[in-house]
C-alpha cells in the first residue's frame, strides 16, 4: 500500500537539495581571496558578514577568564555535566577501536594502529543561537581522540562575544579559540594565514555557507561529514501520544527555515491530531518564525498501513535524527538501517541528542546516512597498517606468489622485488644482470 500523505507528499525520495543559487561562487571567492591575502582578507569579510574587527580574533587567557567569568554558575555546571556525558561515551568508542597485530602465517606479521589527527579546527555555529553543544561534539571529542592541538572558531552574535560558547569551549579543551565565524573562519583554519596555523582536519555544523566551504576545501583538509539543514523524523503508532508528536517536530523545526520535520505513523488519528497541535503550539512558541516555515514549507505526514512499511519508508528518507514513538521502540534497530541517530520510546527525545545526554550531534543529513555516520571519536583518527616478515622462507614464497601476481598486471618491477626475496631466501643470492637475467652471486 502507497503511503497516504496527509501533508506535503514528496516528489523525490528523501530530501536530497542543493545549496542555494550563488552560495558557491561567493565561498570559492572568500577562499580564494584568504589564501592569496590572509590575514586582511579573513578581517576584511568579518567585517562585512559579522560586523566584527576586534584587534585579535584570537582571545588571550585573559579574555577567556573573562568570559567564563560572565557566565551564571549554574550553567558552568551544566556545561561540565554535559561534557562528562560526552567525554563518557566518546572513552567508551576508543576504547572499542583496537590496535592488535596477527601472524598470518609462519614469520609473516600484519598490524593496525589507530594515530590521532595531529591538528583539528572546530567550527561552532553561533548566527541564531550560542550552541554551546557543538563545543563538546567537536573539540571534546578531537581531545578524547588524542588530538594533541585543536582551534577552535565561533562568531561574535550580535557584535558580542558569547561568552557562554567560549565557556563550553575552553572547558572542552580547546587550545585556542578565535572570535570569528562564516566562510572565513572555515578558510582561515584550512589555508593558514600569518597569525593562524594551517589545521589537518576542520569538524562542526554551520550554515549553507560553512557546509559550502568545508565541501570545497575537502581534500586540502579532511572533513567529518558533508551536512545541511537538520532534519527530524518520528515514527508513531497508534499508541503514539500526539502532543508528544507535535512537540518534537517543533523542537528540531525551530533550527531553521528549511528543517525537514516528518511524521509517518500508522495511525490517521494520530496524525491528524498531531497536525492540529502543531498548529495550537505554534501559538505560543517564541522560535515560531522559523519553527512555522519549517513545518509549512518542509513538514510532511504520512499515514501507512503498518509499522513495517512505516520502517521502510523512514529508510527511503535516511533522515538524520530518527525518533520512534511505539509500544517496541527496539524494533526499529532492527527493522531499519539508514538514519543518523535513533532515539528509542517516549522517554528519549531527540532533543536529548542535540544538548545533554552525550552521544554526538553532528550527524549526517540529505540522505548522507545511507553512507556514512555521524562525528565520532574515529573521525580523528588515522588507521594505518604496517608489515614485518621475519621469516626468510615466508618472504621467499611471498616473493614467488608477488612475481606471478604483478606479472598477471604486466608490473615487471613489482614482480623483481619478490623475485629478488625469492631467489635470496629460496636459492641462495642472486642478482640482476643487463636488466634481464639474474646470476648466482659466488
């Protein structure tokens, strides 16, 4: 049975959508104009986008003090809390990640390390709203990783330093920390100017423009994860309670203009009551500009005969912030498989993820879950892999099967390195002679 869509039914599956019109000409005109310029440049665009020309963009201790200083007791407290949960999680996946080393076979020894990024550069949003989670997401977890230096980068808002961001900040580990936001911030930390070091690896959400550059710069640096606006899906049943519906699709719609806010359930009861409070909530919510053109431009409904297509068509979507509102929310980690982030049962909203309870909010969107998951502490490490042969025997067999094989590709000089092992270590020494022909060596 096709999906009966009582809201918005999509003409294409999922929410795949470009940046809009112009976005990367102007990112590729601000990279390209900090990579020639630097430091001018980096000024000049903070003082066109953000207002913001302070004598440093970096902040001093003194500066930092200041800041933390600022900020009420209770939501230092909060933000320590917060990154305990945090920081507990992201132990508990390196500690998952194991070095180890096998004999495949007499004298031939294979192994897998785990290195950290050396240089990791943090952007955390801050245009609407100090998001003071995005410090834990990303600096916290590069310092759990063992990242030995992290900058991090946030802009002013409303030409002021948010004292709470950098608070979160400082506390996470940061070992600098820039005032600074936008296409300039991303550049800036990828390129390297005269006062800001060049990073190996650039990690956070942002804008349509952030998420542009850090596209662009890919390959220069590494990235964690190609992201757009933020996404929400709930599954519900006919158990589902509508008011607990409708005010999760609002609680993740209030991000922005352009937040995909989806309802699929198997009840039309509850979706049509769903429907009539988030109108009702709206009302009253101060973030109902955004949270408003969000449900009416981007939010859909759909009513589907039962949990299994229900599951199946919250795969289609591969959605970031996946919330199941059932009698077996468990089910799901069974029945699905593309999503970001599961929040399983009424007791775990998704706001839960976004703030507090310590898994990572970066997550990927536009259908990216199909193929990757979201920031984790593995994002900044490198596994690499190293190879011993002690064996002379091992290495002489391994040279015979090398000599086949590379000839099999017609590589003649990958074939003579196994040919040199196999003749050394199975025939005594032998060498080349006028490029054709090896001779015993006396």
């Amino acid at each position: 049975m096709a999906p009966n869509y009582l809201k918005s039914k999509p003409s294409t599956n999922g929410h795949v959508s470009k940046s809009p019109d112009g976005v990367s000409t102007i990112v590729r005109g601000v990279i390209d104009d900090i990579r020639t310029n630097g430091d001018a440049a980096v000024r000049k665009y903070s003082e066109k986008f953000d207002k913001w020309s302070p004598q440093s963009f970096r902040l001093s201790d003194a500066d930092i003090e200041a800041a933390i200083a600022a900020v009420p007791e209770q939501t230092i407290k909060d933000i320590k809390e917060v990154q305990k949960n945090v920081a507990t999680f992201a132990r508990a996946q390196l500690e998952s990640i194991k070095d180890f080393e096998i004999e495949i076979k007499s004298g031939v020894f294979l192994g897998q390390k785990n290195n950290p990024i050396e240089s990791v550069g943090a952007y955390i949003p801050g245009g609407r709203y100090p998001l003071l989670a995005s410090a834990h997401m990303t600096i916290l977890t590069a310092k759990v990783a063992g990242v030995k230096h992290v900058m991090g980068c946030t802009p002013p808002i409303l030409g002021q330093i948010p004292n709470a961001t950098i608070a979160a900040m400082h506390l996470a580990g940061a070992d600098e920390i820039y005032v600074l936001g936008g296409v300039q911030a991303v550049a800036a930390m990828a390129t390297g100017t005269e006062t800001m070091r060049k990073v190996d690896f650039i990690a956070g959400p942002g804008n349509a423009f952030v998420a542009d550059a850090k596209r662009q710069l890919f390959g220069e640096v590494g990235i964690d994860l190609f992201a757009g606006p933020t996404e929400v899906l709930v599954v519900a049943d006919d158990k589902a309670d509508p008011y607990v519906v409708a005010t999760d699709l609002l609680s993740q719609a209030e991000h922005g203009p352009d937040t995909p806010a989806i309802l699929i359930t198997t009840s039309e009861t509850v979706a049509r009551r769903s429907m009539e409070l988030v109108d009702k909530l709206l009302l009253n919510l101060p973030t109902a500009e955004l949270a408003g053109t969000s449900w009416r431009d981007h939010g859909e409904v759909a009513v589907v005969a039962d949990l299994d297509e229900a599951y199946a068509l919250a795969d289609v979507y591969a959605s970031e912030h996946v919330e199941i509102l059932t009698e077996r929310p468990r089910e799901a980690l069974e029945k699905m498989k593309h999503f970001g982030a599961l929040f399983l049962g009424e007791g775990t909203c998704v706001s839960y993820g976004d703030k507090c309870i310590g898994t990572n909010h970066v997550l990927p969107t536009r259908g990216a879950a199909r193929y990757t998951g979201g920031l984790w502490v593995g994002k900044f490490l490198r596994t690499v892999t190293y190879q011993e042969v002690k064996s002379r025997v091992a290495s002489g067999a391994l040279g015979q099967l090398c000599g086949r094989s590379a000839r099999a590709e017609n590589f003649e000089g990958h074939a003579r390195s196994g040919d040199l092992r196999a003749h050394k270590y199975l025939n005594e020494q032998y060498h080349w002679i006028d490029g054709n022909d090896v001779q015993k060596v006396a």
